[in-house]
C-alpha cells in the first residue's frame, strides 16, 4: 500500500495595537478588536490580572465593568478577574494553571470567548498557557503592562510554565488573538521593571537593526531616567523587528535548533534560577548578553571598540553586568549548580546540536554549535573586571 502524505499549512494573523486608557469608555479600541470576530452576539470575557499590576491600579475592574456597560453588544465580562502573582511565582507553581482552567470551566468559556491577561511577561506567559490547554485553544487578549512584555514577551506565539527546575520547560505555541500595548501602565513600573525590557531591545538590536543600536547607545542615559517618548520608539521598534523575524525566518514553532532571538539567554536562564529568581529576567538577558558580547571578542568575530561600545550601552541604562553566580561552578561544567550547565539546559530546551548566537558585527549575529569553556572563563573574567571599573569599588572574589 501507499503512503500518504499529508500538508497542512497552518497561517495566523494578529494585530499589535498601541493607545492610552484602554478601558475609558470613550476609547472604542477593546471593543472593535472583539467585534472583529464576533460582530453578531456578545462574547465571554474572562479576565486575568497581574497582582503587582493589581496593586497599582486597584480600580480596574471597576472601570471593565463600566467600559462592558457601554459595549453590551460585544462582550460579557465573567464576574471576577483571576488574579495571579506577578514575575516567576506565576510560572513556578501548576496551582495558577489549575485556577485558571477551573474558572474556564465554571464560566462556560468556550473557544470563541476571550481570556483577556493583564499584566507582566510571566503572568502572559502562564495565563496564555491555561488558556492554550482549555477546548484547545481559547482567543487570548494580550494586554502588557511593562516594557518587557509590550516589547518581547507578549508580542510573539509562545506560552509556558517553568518545572524541574527549568524555565518554559511546559508550554505551547499558540498565537494571540490580539495584543495591546497601553502605555498609561508603564507609567506605574518601579525603575527594575522600568529598565528590564530595555535588554532585549538592545539584543534584538544588536542582532538585526545598527541603527536602532546606534538610537540606544545615545539615548541610554533619556532611557534610564524614563524618558516616555524615547522607550515608546523602543518598545515599538523592538516588537516590529520581533514580530518580522516570527513571520519571517522560516521557523516560527521553533521546530529547528535555531533560536537567535535567545541571544544570551542561555546564561540568563541559569542566572535566573541561579540567583533564586531574584534577578529579573530582563536584568539576567543584559548580563548574559554582555557575556556572549565578551566572548565574541575573546573568539575574534568582534574589536574592542564594538565590545565596549556594547557594555557601556548597558551599563548606561543603568544595568548591573555582574553578579556572582557567573563564577558558580565554573569548574565543573557537569554539576547541576555550574553556570555551564546552562548550555546543556539550553542544548535540551531547543533540541538536536547546540546552537549558541554570538556577535559578527553590530546588526549582525553568527551562530556556533560549538563553545569552549576556557573562553567563557575568561570572558567572565573580563566582564567582572569590566564592571569593577565601571562601579570603582571592589567585588568579592
């Protein structure tokens, strides 16, 4: 008998808008964004908040509950939001998920009702997963509140929950329904969240865009200090250039061993985990890029000039580029506690060879399946020594 070989092209198309005041009655944008697929009856709406978010903005559903009363027509809100802690304790522990598909169930959602999530990268990340693992699939709303999220996090197809140990070692890909970036949230951050998602723009920068780097490397010092109109050209110019290489690179599920937006991730997920959680995951990317940065150098891809350039950029925005759980192990790469673990972690995460994204030029990256451990001990040392200049006072050995 014959084989039979089966196609399936699979195409999805979602929007990332920007505005203010999303839930002010007079701003339609909620709204039309539902009516867009469901113009005829009005939809379920279960909403999931942010706790630190939440804090900040206690009258929100409040204010979802009044903008629903005028838009009776289009969408039902489900009686009480889920609320869930922010930052990794959202990923960390399967009760949030459970929470999440025990309200699912209670409310009826079906899957042409709405989880709209409301918050930070990692509450995105395991709301979008509950909501992926219910029917199948339910329309997610994504409505990011700090730069991380409107930048990266929340731009892109993925969703997932840490276990063992491992970050995002459960999720999906399923693409949003919508993403909306209302940059009234921002105004709320503390400067660490602030600062945080400045890293992956300057990765996705560094990676594909000289002259977005070149617009951060002078507008390092207006970032920090929360200039609005500099981070909104950052945060729209980082989730364009995000959003370009998802439609665009061929591998949009990941099913390679290609992840060049994962630039310096593979220490900062160990640096993560590390350091407790109590590095953001923002802070870690900055560090493990500085590091991947310094070992391209000590490889030859790039000059001193363009390494220091890159350092001091972070370091303008106001970055820490050490701490001391890049020396943990560095001796016994095997050792579960060892930063090198991070490479086999990494090497599992994506599947098949080890792919690590190191530094060609500014704008351009390369890719090597190959690393050697004396390499990165220097570099680590390179960089200690790089940020003891920099702070001009001693770091414990």
């Amino acid at each position: 008998m014959q084989n039979i070989t089966q196609h399936v092209p699979v195409s999805f198309t979602y929007e990332v808008r920007f505005t203010r005041h999303l839930f002010s009655t007079d701003n339609p944008l909620f709204a039309n964004v539902i009516a867009s697929a469901s113009p005829d009856v009005a939809r379920k709406a279960l909403f999931v908040f942010d706790a630190g978010m939440h804090r900040h903005h206690p009258e929100l559903f409040n204010h979802i509950r009044r903008y629903a009363d005028h838009h009776t027509d289009t969408f039902v809100p489900v009686a009480e939001p889920i609320i869930l802690p922010g930052g990794e304790e959202a990923k960390n522990n399967p009760v949030h998920i459970e929470k999440i598909h025990k309200a699912i169930h209670r409310a009826g959602l079906d899957r042409h009702s709405y989880v709209a999530i409301i918050g930070g990268g990692a509450v995105i990340d395991a709301a979008g997963y509950g909501a992926a693992t219910a029917h199948r699939g339910i329309r997610t709303i994504r409505i990011p509140t700090t730069v991380l999220s409107q930048n990266d996090a929340a731009v892109g197809v993925k969703n997932g929950i840490n276990s063992f140990g491992k970050k995002n070692f459960l999720g999906t890909f399923y693409p949003p329904f919508a993403v909306i970036n209302d940059s009234q949230f921002l105004q709320t951050l503390n400067q660490r969240d602030w600062r945080s998602g400045i890293s992956e723009a300057i990765k996705v920068a560094l990676l594909k865009d000289a002259a977005f780097f070149d617009f951060l490397e002078r507008k390092a010092a207006r970032l920090d200090r929360r200039e609005e109109k500099a981070m909104q050209h950052l945060i729209h110019r980082c989730a364009e250039l995000h959003l370009d290489h998802i439609a665009t690179s061929g591998d949009p599920f990941e099913m390679g061993s290609s992840r060049p937006l994962d630039f310096g991730h593979w220490s900062a997920h160990k640096l993560e985990q590390l350091t407790g959680y109590t590095l953001t995951h923002g802070e870690a990317v900055a560090i493990g890029i500085c590091l991947d940065v310094t070992y391209s150098l000590l490889a030859g891809y790039i000059s001193e000039d363009t390494w220091r350039r890159i350092l001091e950029t972070f370091a303008n925005c106001g970055f820490e580029l050490w701490v001391p759980e890049l020396e943990h192990g560095i001796d016994q790469p095997k050792s579960p506690d060892s930063l090198f673990h991070g490479l086999q972690e990494f090497r599992e995460h994506l599947g098949g060879e080890l792919t690590i994204m190191l530094l060609q030029q500014i704008g351009e990256g390369v890719e090597v399946h190959e690393v050697s451990f004396d390499h990165y001990r220097r570099a680590i040392q390179r960089l200690k020594a790089f940020a003891r200049a920099q702070t001009n006072i001693g770091i414990d050995q």
